[in-house]
C-alpha cells in the first residue's frame, strides 16, 4: 500500500505529460498546392536573406543569411560551438521554418513543397546517430524501403560498414536493439550514414558525420564522398575539424555567433585563416 501510494501519483504525472505530447498539433504543414521543381534544377540548395529564432526567444540563432550550393559542390560549414551549424542545416529538410527570408531546395521555397516530396530529395546524417528495432537490412532501407539487396550493400560499403556486417552471425539480418544499444558507436553512426545513401538522394547533408570514426576510416569516407560529388550529388558538411573541410569541400563557409562570415574557395585559404575567421580576428572583405 505504501509503495503504491508512491507509484500512483508517479504515474498520473507521466499520463498527463504523454497525453500533451500525443495532443499536440504540428506546427509544419503541407501547403494547399503543393509546388514541384522544374526538371532541369536538381541538387541546389539557397539561402535567401534567413533570419531563425527558435519559438519564444528573444534573440536570433541565424541573422540575414544568404548562399547558394550549387549541383555537384561540396560546402562545409565550420565554425566554433553555438555558432549556428547544425539550426541552419535543420532549416532544410524544413524541421523548423524560418522566421525571415526563404529557403529554396531545387529552387523551390522549401514551405511550398509537399513534406514528403523535399525528404525524398534529401539525404540527412544526423549528429547523434539513431537506429531503431529490427534488423540491419531495415535500418538501412528505413529511408528506402523499396531498395534492392544490392543497393542496400553498396550502401554499406560506401559507409564502410560492410566488415563489421559481414563478421556477424546473421549478416544483414542481425538484429539491431532499440536506439542501437548493441552497436557500438561507430558502427551506429556507419549504418545511419548507410542509411542516407541508401535513398538515393540528390542531397547530403552531414552534421558531423565523423565524430565516432577512426581518422583512417575518417580519410576512406572522404574519399568515397568524393566520388558521390563527381555522381552529381550535392553535400552540405559540418565539422569542427579543420583538416576535414579542407579535405573534402569545394567551398568553405565560415559561422561566428548566428553570423554567415562568407564563403571561400579551399584554394583561396589556409587553415591558419579559417582559424582567425573563426575566433572573428578577421573578416571578409
């Protein structure tokens, strides 16, 4: 009775809290007449003057943001901890719509687009990789289900993750817990990044896809990214690591405080003056 007394209370607070959430109306909507890009515009994505707060703050993350990715190019954002990264590339794949200015996929404002056609042209790694109950083959189709078996190893392999795969008892059918508690972390954040490629898209977008990689493993996915470039693929980059943006982007955008610094060409630049971008000892002219 004393116990219960305890649970009971405990309880009738966690029904109340699942209740708001499952009552909870979406505030990202399909538009009325969804828009559908021209044929010819693929792989593009545009900022156009983006200014971003998050609901009922004061202040801006993003303040008056604008670039363009062209088909093809590889753009890596860098800049220091809370400087705005990883809210500008959320603002694609439209997890959150902008307070001012416009985001164009494709070159179209990404809140004229029906919801599922923009997820379908893009491909997102996150930071902290999620997988879900089932089998490795379903984590990596969870995007794709109607990808092939072959599509679904190429996959692997250009994440790197076929070895580890492979030395399982069940291969691809190996089971895979909820939330990926028996994966270590690197093999979760290989099959997340499977899982991306695996779609197709014309998009990729990477928040740090890194973080849990050897540097080996780190320099092999480089190289495999920058074959996807020469497909026609479009990838947005995140990092902190300085040496990674050099490696593998065409164009280098630097993030100070929720500004856009500028964009340079990696051949227009050392790391010693991405550096003092950074920390805002200099600024572009």
């Amino acid at each position: 009775i004393a116990m219960m007394s305890i649970i009971t209370p405990r309880a009738n607070v966690a029904a109340k809290r699942i209740y708001e959430v499952l009552s909870t109306e979406p505030t990202i909507h399909d538009p009325a007449q969804p828009k559908q890009p021209e044929a010819n515009e693929k792989g593009t994505v545009e900022f156009s003057h983006v200014s971003f707060s998050y609901p009922g703050a004061d202040e801006k993350v993003l303040d008056d943001i604008s670039f363009r990715a062209e088909k093809g190019q590889t753009v890596a954002f860098i800049g220091s901890t809370g400087s705005g990264k990883s809210t500008l590339i959320n603002l694609i794949p439209r997890f959150y719509d902008v307070t001012e200015g416009a985001v164009m996929v494709d070159g179209v404002d990404v809140r004229d687009m029906a919801k599922k056609d923009l997820c379908d042209r893009l491909g997102y790694v996150p930071q902290k990789s999620t997988l879900f109950s089932g089998t490795i083959d379903s984590n990596i189709r969870y995007g794709a289900p109607d990808a092939t078996g072959e599509d679904v190893k190429q996959a692997a392999a250009i994440a790197q993750a076929t070895e580890f795969i492979e030395e399982k008892e069940g291969t691809y059918e190996s089971p895979i817990a909820q939330g990926g508690t028996n994966v270590s972390g690197g093999q979760k954040q290989r099959l997340s990044i499977a899982r991306a490629i695996a779609k197709k898209p014309e998009i990729l977008i990477f928040d740090e896809p890194t973080a849990v990689l050897t540097p080996q493993e780190a320099e092999r996915l480089f190289e495999i990214l920058n074959n996807l470039k020469q497909d026609g693929k479009s990838l947005v980059f995140i990092s902190h690591k300085l040496n990674e943006v050099m490696a593998i982007s065409d164009r280098i955008s630097v993030m100070r405080q929720g500004q856009y610094m500028g964009t340079v060409n990696k051949e227009e630049t050392s790391p010693l003056d991405l550096t003092k971008r950074m920390i805002g000892r200099e600024g572009f002219l």
